[in-house]
C-alpha cells in the first residue's frame, strides 16, 4: 500500500505531519484514495508548569503566550475561569468591552485564515476571474492592479484595523493587558467608542461586500469542480464532499448579554440567548444543551502516561516519549464518550442549525445589501461547510460588534463601574468555556493557599487533531482526512489548474516559477515508492480546520517537582 508523508505543514500554526495510506479505488477512476490518516503533532511544551505555584491572577497573562495567533481566547477562557474562582460577576460595561475585543479579534483571524492561510488553495480552485483576487499577489503591484491578490492585499490592511481596536480596548495586542477577574482594567469613553467604529466600519464594508462575495463565488465555482471529478472520476466530488467526519459538533458559546448574563450564561448548560449558542450537536437530532461534565481525555496513542477518560479538572500530564505505539504530542478529548469537531461550523450548527441567514445592513446608513443566506451541504461536515462557517461567523461578529459599542455608549459618563474586584480565594476551583476562532476552548483551575495547584486548559487544537482514542477512534482531523473521497492525483497544480480551466495553470505555473521553480511542483509528495502525488486535497482539509497546534499541547507537573528528559535523536528537531 503506498503511502506518503507531508511534515511539515505550511500555513497553519504549530508542528504538525500527516502520513496518509493510498490505495486506487476501481469505482472512482482507478485513482489514489486515502484509505488512513495518521496525524502527529510533533511540539513538545512545558509551558503550563509556568503557572503552578503562582498567583491565579497570573494566568490570564501566562496563557496568553500559548500562542501569539490566538492569545485573546486564552486571555477570556483564563480570565472567566478566574470570574468562576473568585465568585466575581463582571458588571455589564465589562461584558461589552470584553464582547467588543474577542468581536474584532474574530474579525482579524477568521479574514487572515481565508485569505492568507486556505486562499492559495481556492484561488487556484476557483479559477482566473473568480479567484484571482484572493491568491496571493505573487507579480506584487502590478498584479494586484491586474486583480491578482487584490483582495489578498485588501485583507492585510483591514485585518490591521481590527487589530488596532483590539489594542485601543486592550492595551495592545498581541497579548492584550486589561481583563481582569471581575472586569476590565479599561473604561469606556466617546473616544475610544468613535475610533472603534471608524476602523470597523471598514472592515464590516470588507466582510459584507467583499468577503462574502468570494464564498459566493467560492459556492459557485465548486460546481466546475464537481464537472471536472465526474469526467475524471465518474462521480461529482466536490469540496462539499470531502473533509466530513462523524456529525458531532460542539460549541461553548461566546458573546454572552450583559442583561441576562448571571440567568443564562453562568449556567453552561444554558447559554441560549448569547450571539453564538452552547451545545452539542448531532446529525439527525440536532442540538442538546451542553454538559461540561461530559468532557474527558484519552491518552492511549499520546506521549504521557496518564490513565483514559479523566476529567479536566482531574487530568494528569506524565510526559513519556518513548510510550509504546503513541505518536502525538496531543491527547484526546471526548464529549459523552463520542469524537466531537469543534469550530466554526460547530458554532454555526448550534447557532442557527442548518439554514442560515445572517443580514447585512450597514451599521451607518441602514443601506441593506441582503441577507447572507447558506444552507450546510454536508450533515457530517465538509470543506466547504467549514470555510463559509467562518466567513458567517465572521459576518455575525461584524454585526453584533456595532450593537455592542452602541449599547456601551449609554454607560459613559454614568457612572456605571467596569470592574467588581474580589479578592484572591485561599481555596477554590473554577473554569472558564469560550470560543476561540478555531472551536472549543476551556480553562480549568484549582487554587489552593492562594496559589495555582493546578491548571488544564482543553483547545481546539487538541480537540480537532487528536490522535486516536482508547477505543482507536481517530481524531476528527484524521477521520475527515480518511473519509473515503479525499483524492490523490497524480498531476501537479497547474496541470489540475489547466483541467478545471484551459490556461489558467499556466498562469499559476508562471507566478510561482517566478518566486522559486521549485514551486512548480508545489504540493506534490513523493511515495514510499517514489511515486509522485499529489496532496492538495489532505492539505486543504487540514487547512479547513485552520489549526493551532501550539494550543494543543501542554505539560502540568506539581509545584517545584522536576521531570528529566533524554531528547532522543528522532525528537531532537521537536524539542
């Protein structure tokens, strides 16, 4: 059986390799199929042992350097873990300054994974007239006035001034300073409210008119793609039909209302009435209220040693490179003892389920562009399902980021606090469940004589490119890779290009001779046999998660205990 490796993975956060078994499949034009992913995240960190033994109040700083791609979902998972801790309930001023930075924070990451991160990849898919704008703009200014990159090139600045409202309410970014337990450390004024809009009416203008209308035509071109794998394959496999995993979705929910914050959004269970909903979703039933004490980890193919199926706040982390049969660096979350997808389309599933619909009024002059409107192509999940989630996330974050300025208006100058300050707790334990861009994230935290004894934090990462579990389940990344459609070809780019529009490979083959030939055979991978293939289609599903691996690994060991390691040759690259 051939087999092939891909490490490492460029265009997402983190180390993380794919070996991949191929087989042709007689009923699909005797092509290469994956039969079996194998995903590895291959970091090794130390990094949550920093906070043992420390002042609580620390870890809303600490956790933030996980990542510097996404510090502000750790800063909120951290600091609500603490709220919980201290019994501190943020006043309503709070809620919408906090509300109003993860917004334009969602705003910045979810237009640079488009653009920046998956868009080579659809660019080229989408072909000439329909793509051309969102590939990367590889012949510089001339070619983004020729439309190649232009919107490539529109993203960077606009995602910048997402970014600038990020460090106006947060001090700076990355790695944002004011949240606090119990608040923010920042009031609101008509200043820093005018600058908000300023800069976010230009990126609510991208996202509505812009961002939106590449997935349209995204939407559209996957239909030529369909007509081009009927004719090679004799079936119509389109980006609707590859990446799909079990149908369980799960979400934690984010921008909670100040007004019924302590009735609804305390409770986990609950959380109906914030923007995006709570819950765990199943094919063919829908959505149930979420139950965090349903969530657990495996560790059967990770490098520690710990038992299966402990609670976050009872998990252990052992580390043992050299474990029998373990190949990751992550272990396994579980929901109720079930493989659960976490992200953008898990979000969009428990938010408005099938169908959605999300306007597009302009926040100024109430001119209205029409209503976003998608329905999910794949129950299970999909490619495509996943990247117009985002951009709809994106689209409901642009929306709801002006309500909550102009809502936050009202309370300056009355007086109203941004804080309610408690104390340190000698003994107590909390948790904090948010969503950060890439799905599902909770910190956990026990605090005994004033000081962290313990501290988990369960990501996304971890979540989405898990290994297998004690009951040899993969992961959802690996399952969506091993779906069964996930073709190998063995053309280059261009060639795959040319077949889905006569020239337009050449155009691309051209660009990317010009930054480095050897980019000509972009994405091809060699087998064990030596044979070439290539991988476009198990990269663009990887991609299609948008991955954060520096998430998804952690290592907590008891106050001033120490572990030795000896860094065998095979890690020494990883460590």
């Amino acid at each position: 059986m051939p087999t092939f490796k891909v490490d490492p993975i460029s265009r997402i956060e983190g180390h993380l390799n794919i070996k991949c078994n191929i087989e042709k499949n007689p009923e699909l034009g005797n092509e290469y199929f994956v039969t079996e992913c194998k995903a590895s995240v291959t970091l090794f960190r130390g990094f949550e042992i920093f906070l043992i033994g420390r002042d609580p109040r620390d870890a809303i700083h600490i956790t933030q350097r996980i990542c510097g791609v996404c510090p502000n979902p750790h800063a909120m998972a951290s600091t609500m873990a603490l709220d919980d801790a201290f019994n501190a309930i943020p006043p309503p001023a709070a809620i919408l300054i906090r509300n109003i930075v993860e917004c334009a924070y969602y705003l910045y990451d979810h237009l640079i994974h488009f653009y920046l991160l998956i868009g080579p990849e659809l660019g080229v898919l989408m072909g000439p007239d329909r793509g051309a704008p969102i590939i990367p703009p590889v012949l510089g200014t001339e070619g983004i006035k020729q439309g190649i990159g232009s919107h490539y090139a529109e993203c960077v600045k606009v995602q910048r001034e997402a970014n600038e409202v990020v460090a106006l309410w947060g001090g700076k970014f990355p790695h944002i300073m004011n949240y606090y337990p119990g608040g923010v450390l920042v009031e609101p004024t008509l200043d820093k409210i005018t600058n908000s809009i300023v800069s976010l009416l230009d990126v609510w203008e991208f996202v509505a008119l812009t961002h939106i209308e590449d997935i349209n035509k995204l939407i559209e071109a996957n239909e030529r793609l369909k007509e081009v794998t009927e004719a090679v394959l004799g079936a119509r496999v389109g980006l609707e039909n590859i990446g799909f995993g079990n149908g369980n979705f799960l979400s934690f929910g984010m921008l909670p209302q100040p007004e019924d914050y302590e009735s609804d959004w305390l409770d986990t269970s609950k959380r109906e009435n914030s923007i995006i909903k709570a819950g765990a979703w199943k094919e063919g039933t829908g959505r149930r209220p979420l139950d965090e004490n349903k969530i657990t980890e495996d560790a059967k193919y990770s490098f520690y040693d710990v038992p299966d199926g402990l609670h976050p706040f009872d998990g252990q982390t052992v580390p043992d490179h050299n474990k029998a049969g373990a190949y990751s660096w992550t272990k396994a979350p579980r929901y109720d003892d079930e493989v659960y997808e976490v992200g953008p389309l898990a979000r969009m599933l428990n938010t408005q389920g099938l169908e959605w619909r999300i306007p597009r009024i302009h926040p100024l002059t109430g001119e209205d562009y029409g209503d976003f409107v998608y329905s999910v192509k794949n129950t299970k999940g999909s490619v495509l399902d996943r990247v117009v989630a985002r951009a709809a996330t994106a689209m409901i974050c642009a929306n709801a980021v002006f309500e909550f300025l102009k809502e936050l208006i009202g309370m300056v100058n009355s007086g109203v606090s941004n804080m309610n300050s408690k104390p340190v707790p000698k003994e107590a334990q909390g948790r904090g469940l948010w969503e950060a861009p890439r799905g599902a994230l909770s910190h956990w935290i026990k605090i005994s004589d004033y000081k962290i004894s313990h501290y988990q934090a369960v990501v996304p990462g971890t979540w989405n490119w898990s290994p297998r579990d004690s009951q040899d389940r993969p992961g959802p990344g690996e399952a969506a890779i091993q779906c069964g459609t996930t073709w190998i070809p063995t053309l280059n780019v261009p060639q795959i290009a040319n077949a889905l529009y006569p020239g337009w490979g050449d155009i691309v083959a051209d660009a990317l001779t010009k930054l480095n030939p050897k980019f000509a055979n972009l994405n091809m991978e060699k087998t064990e046999a030596e044979e070439q293939v290539n991988a476009t289609l198990p990269l663009l599903i990887v991609r299609s998660f948008d991955p954060c691996l520096a998430c998804g690994v952690h290592v907590i060991t008891p106050k001033h205990k120490t572990h030795t390691f000896e860094v065998s040759r095979g890690l020494s690259s990883f460590i």
